[in-house]
C-alpha cells in the first residue's frame, strides 16, 4: 500500500467544488479543507506508485480550479488506531 499527502493551492472560490471532485476519484480516501499556507490536504491509499503516479499526474491533473500541489509520499506510519487495533486482537 502507499500512502501519500498531497497538499493543494486553489483558484479563490474553489474549494467546496474542488474538494467534491477529488474525493470522488478512487485512491482518494479523504480530503481536508485547511487553514494556513494551503487549501486542501489530500490523503491517497493506492496500491502501487504506478497508481499514485497515474492518480496524481492524469486524473487529478483533469480537475479545475488546481494552482499548485506538493507531494508527500509516506515510508511509515505511526498511529494510535494502529497501535490499539493490534493490542485488541481477540479481546472481544
């Protein structure tokens, strides 16, 4: 599984359409209106860096209103969903 963020600057206006658009396409598994220095953050959970790279250079290339995007691809993860699904194996 790979894991990435993607974080987004809009054209003003945007984001309510923008962030519908892109949580339809499939890899996307959430989308975040945020404040600071971007507009959404974008999390994607796909199979393959071929299909992050198809993901983000062709479908999401398709959407409007995208001015910029930074990419981040993850190497581990550290949860505490993680860590308590693992410790409640058989507790039920």
């Amino acid at each position: 599984m790979v894991t990435s963020i993607v974080l987004m600057n809009l054209e003003h206006g945007r984001i309510q359409d923008v962030a519908e658009q892109l949580a339809a396409l499939p890899g996307i598994s959430e989308v975040y209106s945020v404040g600071g220095r971007y507009d959404l953050a974008v999390l994607i959970r796909v199979k393959t860096n071929e299909d992050l790279a198809d993901l983000v250079t062709r479908r999401m290339s398709q959407v409007g209103g995208i001015r910029s995007t930074e990419t981040l691809i993850a190497f581990r993860t550290y949860s505490k969903h993680d860590l308590e699904a693992m410790f409640s194996v058989g507790m039920e």
